[in-house]
C-alpha cells in the first residue's frame, strides 16, 4: 500500500555467478527486468568468477544478445575473471563496472519481487551514507517453491559466521511491520549509493573466497559514520544451493578472514575471534595478508574504536572480557582430556584427545566451565561443567540458567596444573579407570591448552 517518490536514484544491478545454472541466470535477469520500473533500472552487470559450465559460454551470450535487442536503454554489461577470484572480489569488480547512482550487488541465483527497488531507494535517497538490504525469501533448490521470512537484523557471532535475529526492541515499539530495521552487519547482498561504497572502501579484496566481508563492511560502515537498514518491504528470493561451488570446507578460508577483520576492526577485542575459533592468540599460523592498507583506511575515515560499535550498535555479543583460559582440558596423571560427550546428553567423558570441538573449553573468572563451545551473545546460555552433589560422583553437563535455578554447582577452583575443584562440595574432577568422576581429592592435575590471564 506504500507509494514512492518518482525521482528517485538510478540502479545498477551486479549478479555474481560461478557455474550457475543457465536457467536460474536467466530467471534472474528476466525478474529484474520485469519487475523494476525502466526508468530506474539502468544496467544489468554479471560478473563471471570464471565459470566452465559449457552453457554458460555461447548460449548464455545468445540470451544476453536477445535481452539487449528486446531492452535498447538497457546497459548489459560483462566482466569475465580469467581465474577463480573469490565472491568478495567478484563484487569489488561488479562495483568497479557500475555507472548507476545506485549500485545493488546480489547473488546470480535470486528472483526479485515486484517493488522490490523502490523501498531502497528511497531510503538512499533520503541518507546516502545508509546501506540497506532487502529481506530474503528462501526458493528450495530442489522444487523452487519459496518460503516465506520474516524481517530480521543480520547479525553474527564470534567466530564471523552469519544469522538472523530480532530487531532491537524500538523497532517493535513502533508496532509499523513496514518500517526499517537497524541492522548490525549483512548477510552480503547489499545496496548502497555507488560513490559513497566507494569512498569508504567498497569490500576488503585482501579477502579469500567470501565470509567476512560482509560483517567487515558492517562494522566499518557504523564505526566510520554511516548505518546499516534491513527494508521490509524489499523482498527478494534466494534460491539455496545444494553444494557450495568454492570449497568443499568452506571454514578454512572463513577462518583467516575472521582474522583479518579482527586484526583491522576489532581492537583490544581482537581475541574473541581466536576463542571462537578455538586458535592460540600467537603463532596461529594463518597468514592473514598484508592488512596495512585497510588499517589507513580506518584512521583516513576517523572510525570509532570497536567498543563503541559494541556499546551502541551490537550490545548483544558477549565480550568475554572475563575467560581465563581455553581449549583442550587435560588430565595429566590419566593422559585423557575433558569431552562433552555424546549429544544431546548431559554427562561428560574422559576421552584421547583429539582437539576437536566436543573439547573445547572455557574457564571464566566466575569459576563456569563450559564444554563443547561457548556462546557469543548475551542471551543465550552455555552448558557448564556441574556437581550435583549425588552419591553416584558422576559429573553433568547442563544449561548453566537452568542449573543455577536448581541450586546445581557449577562453580570450580582450578590452578594450571592442578586439581580442579568444586567450590560448593570441594570434590574434585578426576579420571578413574577411564571414567569421569567427581570425588574426595586424590591430587590429579589437569592443564589446559591456551591460558589467557593467569589464575
């Protein structure tokens, strides 16, 4: 029901792709054509991160050249990478090729909405230091019926991986559905006024494949005096793949990337990535690149420090200003490590170590003991270490809300290379015949992988 000015900013938009499906480019080009007045719609610009599907060459070209006959004013525009750059610098080039006022970078495989560029451009026009976002259906790869979502900030963990979650509480004060939403970073399809992504850098191209890129901008975006908006009523639809193109594992290069944002952006909170992670805070041996650029784009653009960002824009990460240490906890005299075990399940086990996740711990200054991961944000709960006191000795391993409003001990003395304690029931963490049990002190030592400050 909304309506929209009429002069508004010319779009450019930029479709990444890397051996898509010629169908699935072609319902893309056809719905912005389709579904974006011609009079805003200025260019089409697909960028090839090297493709070598076969109906992606001559065929492909014979569509192109049937849109472009059918669409006279309408600049179709080809950028082809003679190698496998990567999605973020694939995006750094779509932006390069634009000439629009408007530049909207998305993923080839989508289906925009009617009125999908309307609500966004309006929003740019009235600030053009506002990047925005529309808010993404789901198409299923495999019937290509779409599925519904609702709007939510784009938000992200520690680690950098990427999620949904609820507008801050004044959005819904509001109680208008069709207002934007603030939003602390992007899923990585954005729209932003061409010059103004430009002069604050556009995207980091010191990145490998993509992951990270776009909670960079997020940051460097709010931090360096501009904002961030998800628009309710800009829908588009994105079709999910059933494999991703890059890489099989895909966490090797959104590891080094994490890196590198925190090493530009994240300032005495660089670390929280490596917990995250699960990586030494020294000699990681990831080589995150030469970062000497983006770091004088920063002090040129006058940004906030990260704890302004964290203060003002994202209060819902927890700053794990009070973690200890982390990673393996070994038990010296058994050689075996603590092990969250099976899942779900809420008994722990002595286990061979073997670094990986199930064995990952984090000791706080309050004395909690989580098994298995920690969690970033404020409002979830992590699983602690607990005695419940029970003559059977066997420790658990619960929510630690949930224990705490059962009156359930999780609080726990541990020096480095000693015994570990419960503070309440003073028995101790030990390994008996290869089993977990919590019993009167014998003098095991335990020992974990990465200490942070000393306790």
């Amino acid at each position: 029901m909304k309506t929209y000015p009429k002069d508004l900013p010319s779009i450019g938009v930029v479709l990444i792709y890397l051996d898509e499906a010629l169908s699935i480019l072609k319902r893309a080009i056809r719905s912005i054509i389709d579904r974006t007045p011609k009079s805003l719609l200025k260019e089409i610009i697909l960028v090839d991160d090297h493709s070598r599907n076969d109906d992606l060459k001559q065929d492909f070209d014979m569509y192109i050249k049937t849109i472009e006959d059918q669409n006279p004013g309408l600049l179709m525009t080809r950028v082809r990478h003679s190698e496998q750059l990567g999605l973020t610098t694939a995006r750094i080039s779509g932006w390069k090729a634009a000439t629009a006022d408007v530049v909207a970078i998305l993923d080839a495989h989508i289906e925009v909405h009617d009125q999908w560029a309307e609500p966004l451009l309006t929003q740019i026009k009235g600030d053009r230091k506002l990047i925005v976002s529309p808010v993404f259906d789901r198409v299923n790869y495999y019937d290509l019926e779409v599925v519904n979502y609702i709007p939510a900030s784009h938000a992200f963990d520690w680690a950098l991986w990427c999620m949904y979650e609820r507008f801050r509480p004044e959005w819904y004060k509001l109680n208008d559905p069709t207002l934007p939403g603030k939003s602390p970073s992007l899923m990585g399809i954005l729209v932003a006024d061409r010059s103004y992504l430009g002069e604050i850098g556009v995207l980091d191209g010191g990145m490998k494949v993509y992951g990270g890129e776009n909670v960079e901008l997020g940051i460097r975006v709010w931090t360096c005096g501009g904002s961030i908006e998800v628009v309710p009523c800009s829908k588009i639809a994105h079709i999910e793949r059933s494999h991703k193109p890059y890489m099989p594992d895909f966490s090797i290069a959104m590891k080094r990337n994490a890196l590198r944002v925190a090493e530009v952006w994240m300032d005495d909170y660089k670390h929280n990535v490596n917990l995250a992670w699960n990586l030494p805070f020294k000699d990681h041996g990831i080589d995150i690149g030469d970062v000497s650029e983006r770091k004088e784009l920063r002090k040129r653009l006058n940004c906030k420090p990260f704890k302004w960002y964290l203060d003002n824009v994202y209060p819902l990460l927890d700053t794990w200003d009070d973690i200890l240490a982390y990673g393996k906890l070994k038990n010296l005299d058994a050689n075996m490590c603590l092990d969250q075990g099976p899942v779900p399940g809420h008994t722990p086990i002595a286990y061979v170590c073997h670094f990986y996740a199930s064995q990952h711990t984090y000791f706080r200054e309050t004395g909690e003991l989580y098994i298995g991961g920690i969690k970033s944000h404020k409002y979830n709960a992590n699983r602690c270490l607990m005695d419940d006191g029970n003559k059977d000795n066997e420790p658990g391993l619960n929510d630690c809300h949930e224990s705490l409003k059962k009156r359930i001990e999780i609080y726990w003395d541990f020096t480095q290379g000693k015994e570990l304690k419960n503070k309440k029931t003073s028995r101790c963490l030990e390994i008996m015949n290869s089993k977990l049990v919590v019993q009167v002190c014998t003098g095991q030592r335990w020992e974990i992988q990465n200490v942070i400050k000393p306790f």
